[in-house]
C-alpha cells in the first residue's frame, strides 16, 4: 500500500516523453556561478512563469489587495525556495524562524501566558532541528506535549491551568512540530509548498466561480462561512492539476494536500474565531500573519510526511 501510494502519476513524461530532469539553469554574474540541473529548476521555472502571468493578470484587474497579495507571494518565492535548495540545514533555520513567528503570533491570539510562550519558542528551534540532525527524537512530540503543563504545575494554577497546558500543548504540535516537517519532506518541501499555495488559490476560485450553484455555498462549518463545498472542489481540481504539470500526482500527496490545506484554514480560524479577530497579525501584507499564510501547510506536512 505504501508504494502504491509513493507512485507518481505522470502522463506528460508517459505519453509525451517530457523530461524534467532535462532543465538545467547555467547563470554567470561578476564571478558568481550558479549551476543546476533536473526538477527542481524545473519547478523554479513553472513558479517563475506562473507569478509572471498572475502579475499580468493582477495589473488588469486594478485591485490594490490583489496588487497586496501579489508582491506578498514575489518576496514569499526566493524566502522559502532558497533555504530548501540549499539543503537541509538551511531549510531547518527557515523552519525554526516560521515557527518563531507563528508561535508569538498564537501566543498573542490565545493569551498564552510568558512562561509557556518561552517552551514553545524553545520548541520551534528545537524540532527543526532534531529533523536535521536526529530525526528519531520527533518521536518524543507527545510527551513534550504532556511537558508543556509543566509551567502551570510549577505555579500551582488550579484555576487556568488545565486551559494553559492544553494550549501550550497544542501549538507544540500544531506549530512546533508540524514545521520541522519541512526538514523531513526536505527532498519535496519546495513541492509540497507550491502545491499547498496552488490549492488555497484555487480553493478561492471555486468559492467564488461555483456561488451561484446552492451545492457550492454550503458552509463547511460555522467556524467559516467562507469555506465552502465549492472551495473544496475547487481545492481539488487545483490540486489535481497542479500536481500532474509538476509530474508529481499520487494518492497520498493528493489527499495531503486537499485534506490538509481544508483543515488547516479550519483550524486557524477556530483559533481566531476564538480570539474575535478576523486576522492572525499584520505581518504579510495582503494576507495578514504568518499563521493566516502557513495554515494550511501545519496540516498539509504532516500528512506528506506520512501518506506520500
């Protein structure tokens, strides 16, 4: 079952020969070489070509969010595909600074108190880190989760305490270890990503382009109006599509990324719904936090990691 679920689906390589391991990218600049060959400049170039015609499309439509959005994803491709091509070392501090991020955003939303803020903080470096360097100690994620308690025991908290641990011990997971995931997919992280960014874009047009169809505007939970049946159909023919131009299809990677872009959007605005904001901060413009722009991926990973 493993293998069946690790097996691309590639119909461009099989019925047209199409050969990505045939790009290669040869850049010399004042003594500065840059060389490389096979997939990953193949993905570098649908990432470029892509931003260039959603950049054409973005100046018609005259809409300054859009204009936002766009600029936000321009300055997103080099902070996310530099680190995870370089290796796994600089993908591991990439996802320790997320995760430092996304952690005093939570924080923030959740009014998590000084002395858990700090464990999760330590957390965020901490997981990436085991990733790189000794994978085998993510396996300890459910009793750091238990840990977490730890400050609410020590100030004898009979009153919030349960609340706090609860809290801490979720975003050590939800955050935390989630993206230190990027350092397990490493050899895909770049992929995973772009197929994420790919379903929420089109999980947005379907939202939008099915509305007029009652099937479409069913809610998927009160926590959202705005996820939708037809975002949901639009997440997976995005999907679909997507993963077929990058040679990359497969059941598991299919359902990670559908399955886990929808829950992720889900779970954060649990969260926000619960703290009475509409967004997680005001970090990205166009888009708002850094938890509102990596949502989905803090379900999309792990399911990666695991199905494909």
């Amino acid at each position: 079952m493993r293998r069946a679920l690790d097996d691309p689906v590639d119909p461009f390589a099989g019925l047209l020969g199409f050969d990505r391991s045939a790009f290669a990218l040869d850049v010399h600049v004042a003594g500065w070489h840059l060389q490389a060959q096979g997939r990953a400049v193949y993905l570098l170039v649908v990432s470029v070509l892509l931003l260039a015609v959603a950049g054409v499309l973005v100046l018609v439509s005259g809409k300054p969010e859009l204009r936002r959005r766009w600029t936000t994803w321009l300055l997103i491709l080099p902070v996310i595909g530099i680190p995870i091509w370089l290796g796994p070392g600089p993908t591991a501090a990439l996802a320790a600074l997320l995760g430092l991020q996304a952690v005093r955003e939570y924080a923030r939303l959740v009014r998590l108190p000084g002395p858990e803020t700090l464990v999760l903080l330590g957390l965020a470096v901490a997981y990436p880190l085991a990733a790189w360097l000794e994978p085998s100690l993510l396996a300890l994620a459910p009793l750091l989760a238990l840990a977490c308690a730890t400050p609410a025991l020590v100030a004898g908290d009979a009153e919030r305490g349960l609340e706090r641990a609860a809290l801490a011990g979720f975003g050590s997971v939800w955050i935390c270890w989630s993206l230190a995931m990027l350092v397990v997919v490493w050899h895909d992280a770049y992929l995973v990503c772009f197929a994420a960014a790919a379903a929420d874009v089109a999980a947005w047009a379907g939202g939008n382009g099915l509305r007029r169809f009652a099937w479409a505007r069913r809610p998927l939970s009160p926590l959202s109006p705005n996820k939708t049946v037809g975002g949901v159909a639009g997440a997976a023919v995005g999907t679909l599509l997507v993963l077929l131009v990058l040679g990359s299809l497969s059941p598991g990677l299919f359902l990670a990324v559908v399955v886990g872009g929808i829950g992720g959007d889900l779970l954060e605005s649990m969260v926000k719904r619960r703290a009475g904001v509409k967004d997680a901060g005001t970090w990205l413009p166009g888009f708002g936090g850094l938890l509102d722009r990596v949502d989905s991926l803090l379900l999309v990973l792990p399911l990666a990691a695991v199905l494909a």
